[in-house]
C-alpha cells in the first residue's frame, strides 16, 4: 500500500509558486494590467484620459499650453459633461460640465448642497484664510451682506469712481503718454495690472501703494501677493499627498509659498491692527471712504447694546484679501484681452470711437483739447456698444475661467448626472464661450453685436454668461466692475490707437485668473485732434443687426 503524500498549506503552496515566478514576469503583468485598464478607460470614458493611478493629471500636463482649449473640445464632443479624477491617492474626482440647467441647479436651485468644500479651502485656505474667495456657510453670508451694504451706498460710488478717475488722468495716462515720448514699448497686462492693483489697494485701505509711479517700482505686498496667488494655484495640478509633504517640511514651492504668505499676512495684518486703533480713537470714520475703515466700525448684528466689533482682526485680513483678488486680477486680465481683441477686430474700435464721438458731442462745453476730457459716470453707462465689447471679451476670455463645487450629499443634476457625497462638480466658463448648444455656430468669434438689440444692452442668463458668477454668490462689484473697465478703455481709446505688436505668442497663463502667459506688448499711437470733432446720433455706427 502506497503511503499518503502529506497535504500542504496554502500558504506553502503560494509560496512554491512566487519563488518560482520571476521579477520581470510580475513587472510585466503590471505593465499588461496598466494597459489593460487604461484601453477599458479610454473605450467606456467620453471624457479626456484618465489613466491608472495618475487620473486626469498626465493628460493635463501633457496638454498644458492650451488645456483650457483642450478640455473645451472634449466637452463638446461629450454632449456637455464628463467624469474626471485626480491620482488614486487623491480625493479629487467628480464632473466637469457646461450644461447651463444642471449649473443653474448648482449655483442657485439646489445652492445648499453645493460648497465650496474641503479641497477648495485646502488649495487656497493657507493664503485667503477665511475671506468670502474660500468660506463657506454663515460666515460667507455674513462677509457678503457686510461687503453689500458698504458698496451699494452712494459714498462708495462717487468714491470710487473719483478714484478711478484721479489713476487714470494723473498716472496712467501719464504713463502712457511717457512711453510715447520715449518710443518704447509697453507690456500692457502688467500696466493695467498696476492700474488695478494701485485702485483696488486705495478702495479697500485708502492707502496707495504706488504701483503707478512713474519709475514703475516693485511694490513688496504687489509682487508677494501675485506669487501667493501662483503657488497656491499649482497645487492644483499637484496630486495632494505630494504637495501636503512639501508644505510639512517646508521644502520647495511650497517653501517659497509660505515666505511669500507671511510677507501678505504681515503687510495687511498691520493696516488692520493700526486702522482699528486710529478709528478707536477718533471715535468714527469721519472722512475715511475705504472699505476696511467701513468694516472695522461695524458691530455684531448679534449685539443689542452694540458693544462687539462685527469682525475679528484676522477675519478682517482675510476678508480684505478675497476683495483685492476679487477686484484687482479680474478687471485688469479682461481690458488686456480687450484690447487685445480690438487690434484684431479694427471694425470694433471704429463702433466704439464712434460711440465716444457721440458722448463727446452731447457735452454743452465741449472742449477743443481732448486731453481735458474726462468721462462721467453717466456718460460711461451711455456707451452701450462700449460694454458689449467688454461683455464680449469677458464671453470668451473670463477672468475666472473655471470654477470648483462640493457635494454635500448624493444627487442627480437635471442633465441626468448621479453626484455622490463629496464629489467636486467643475463647471468651465471659457468653454461654455465655445459651446455651439449655447452660444450658437459663431460662439468662437468676437461679435459684441450679440449683446446688443434695438439700441440697448441684453442682459443673459447668469448661468449662460458667468464671468460675475450666478445665483447667491452673484459678484456685488459687477457694476463697479464694468465703470471701472469703461473709463480706462474709453480714456486711452480717446487719445491713442493701441498697436498689438506683430510676431507675440498671445495665450492664456494656467492659473486663477486668465493671464496672457507672455504679457501683451504694444505701441501707443496718439490720435490727432480732429479725430473727436462735432458728431451726430445717427454717425453711432451700430450695425443693423444690433438695432
């Protein structure tokens, strides 16, 4: 009788075979496994790659000069809507979509359960803090209603327009005028970014910090705060796990980001700190007409007897710094692309002289030299066609040209969508410029006719043109906003032609706002005299099709 084989464990048996496999065949399986999920990927996702353990990030990177374009095309060919995730190590995954119904539904009809969330304020939280560009819940509503009742009064509106008015007549135009003199070149992003910069910092402080002077200095809080805003950014593109090391240790991008943050936190930590003791003192505002000064007074709406100031030190830092990104980068990247579009479109720039030509003449002192003119409130809201090429430049070229909500729970959008818990819903307003569903077979060309019909301005949908965003969190300087944009255009437009200078790459930056990555170099021409002499109602020039 034979004698039984003893039994083996399984554990001995897995054993047998892995000492028997070698490294190269397991590092080949891996590789067949990689290729095999991602073909399974590409062949059931509409949307652009997502590869095996990297997610979205490799088609990204590999597309990285033209991604806003990249991510446009496919959500075209996709009906509108796509799945989209980061690495495997990270939480971020979800949609990307343009279907106006379903951001509708996100941004007003069901607002509550859309946040701004976790990874949002993890992205940009270390240099906005708590301010509104990152808070959530009752203390964005608490920041919004403060900020509303400061800028919806008429001290803040005759302020700031005479604000604006002093920039452009004592240094902008100054400058400009400079350059012409010396024949040189202009890197116009960088001067109206100044422009901004020196208008936004006087309306939120009352202090000008100089970006404008004549020598064009490099102003410390400036330039700190521009690299904050950077760094900040890239980390979008950064899987979380490796950009939360760098920041623990202190190393890298991540090192340069907290130099610059402290730099940004210090600067406006001491305006704040000081401002409340001088309003203290003084015991009002008396003639201040910044913003800051108009918060600190504020109490608590909580407080019968008035004895608790509305807003923290800290709170008051954050809030100062969303409203300077909120007022500065936006406006300034929207006049750099509109002129930008005008060189390409002369016909425009023709409507739009015709259109000063107009207000020129309605003036009872009208003056010979135009170098005197300066442009009222009134007169501004009266160029129509003006803001449509503005609305139309903002159209195709946002200032924000994408924007992240949180799931608070599960959901399905009007689109037919499934939402989970803690998905991040991507909703991209350069791509719906350039969505035909939307905006029509000529959606990619610059046609300011569009916002017009019978003479008078179209309003859109929110949801359809979200360059001021939509529903709740609808931007409440958007008027200011558009003043501020019209006398610049209007004032330069009037005393010099703007020559895009030949052989330039003009693409968007990958970051925040929409930059021009190389800047845009121009010559100011100056107009001669007779260019803005007497003119007719019936010289405006509108197109027919705009009537």
């Amino acid at each position: 009788m034979k004698s039984r084989e003893p039994m083996i464990s399984i554990f001995e048996y897995w054993s047998v075979i892995l000492l028997n496999v070698r490294f190269s065949h397991f590092v080949l399986a891996l590789i067949l496994l990689f290729i095999v999920r991602a073909l399974t990927q590409r062949l059931t996702n509409k949307g652009p790659m997502i590869w095996p353990l990297m997610g979205v990030i490799p088609s990204v990177l590999l597309n990285i000069n033209d991604v806003f374009n990249y991510f446009a095309e496919y959500l075209n060919q996709c009906g509108g809507t796509f799945a989209i995730r980061a690495t495997c190590m990270d939480r971020f995954c979800g949609i990307m979509t343009v279907d106006t119904s379903s951001i509708e539904y996100i941004l007003k009809t069901n607002f509550v359960n859309y946040h701004k969330g976790e990874a949002f304020i993890d992205l940009f939280s270390d240099v906005f803090g708590n301010g509104f560009f990152v808070a959530d819940g009752e203390t964005w509503k608490d920041q919004r209603l403060a900020l509303t009742s400061v800028m919806h009064t008429f001290w803040f509106i005759e302020s700031s327009h005479s604000v604006i008015q002093d920039l452009v007549h004592q240094k902008l135009l100054k400058l400009i005028n400079k350059s012409v003199k010396l024949d040189k070149l202009t890197d116009l992003q960088d001067l109206l970014l100044r422009f901004t910069s020196d208008n936004i910092y006087i309306t939120t402080f009352g202090i000008d910090p100089g970006c404008l002077a004549i020598e064009l200095p490099d102003v410390p809080f400036v330039t700190a705060f521009e690299r904050a805003a950077d760094l900040s950014y890239y980390r979008v593109f950064t899987p979380t796990f490796i950009w939360k090391t760098l920041r623990f240790f202190s190393v890298g991008p991540e090192k340069k980001l907290k130099e610059a943050v402290r730099i940004v936190h210090k600067s406006v930590s001491e305006i704040v700190k000081n401002r409340r003791i001088d309003l203290h003192k003084s015991g009002s505002v008396n003639d201040r007409s910044d913003v800051l000064s108009r918060l600190v007074i504020m109490k608590d709406p909580e407080d019968k007897q008035n004895l608790n100031d509305r807003f923290s030190d800290d709170m008051l830092r954050d809030l100062c710094l969303s409203f300077i990104l909120a007022g500065r980068d936006t406006t300034s990247v929207a006049l750099a692309w509109f002129f930008w579009l005008i060189n390409k479109h002369p016909h425009v720039e023709n409507l739009i002289l015709n259109e000063i030509k107009v207000t020129i003449s309605h003036r009872k002192c009208d003056s010979k030299n135009i170098n005197e003119i300066v442009f009222t409130a009134d007169e501004l809201k009266k160029m129509v066609y003006l803001e449509a090429a503005l609305s139309e430049t903002l159209r195709l070229y946002p200032s924000v040209p994408h924007d992240i909500k949180e799931a608070r729970e599960d959901d399905v959008l009007p689109n037919g969508t499934a939402v989970k818990k803690k998905d991040l819903i991507v909703y991209s307003m350069y791509s719906i410029a350039r969505t035909e569903a939307i905006w029509g077979k000529d959606c990619r060309e610059f046609k300011p006719e569009r916002w017009i019909k019978n003479g008078k301005s179209v309003v859109e949908s929110q949801f359809k043109f979200l360059a001021f965003n939509g529903g709740p969190r609808l931007c409440v300087g958007k008027q200011f906003a558009y003043i501020q944009m019209k006398m610049v255009a209007a004032s330069i437009l009037l005393r010099y032609s703007v020559k895009v200078v030949e052989g330039q790459t003009v693409v968007p930056k990958v970051k925040t706002t929409l930059y021009m990555k190389n800047g845009l170099l121009v010559n100011f021409k100056p107009r001669l005299e007779h260019t803005f002499g007497s003119s007719t109602h019936k010289e405006s020039g509108f197109p027919q099709e705009a009537m």
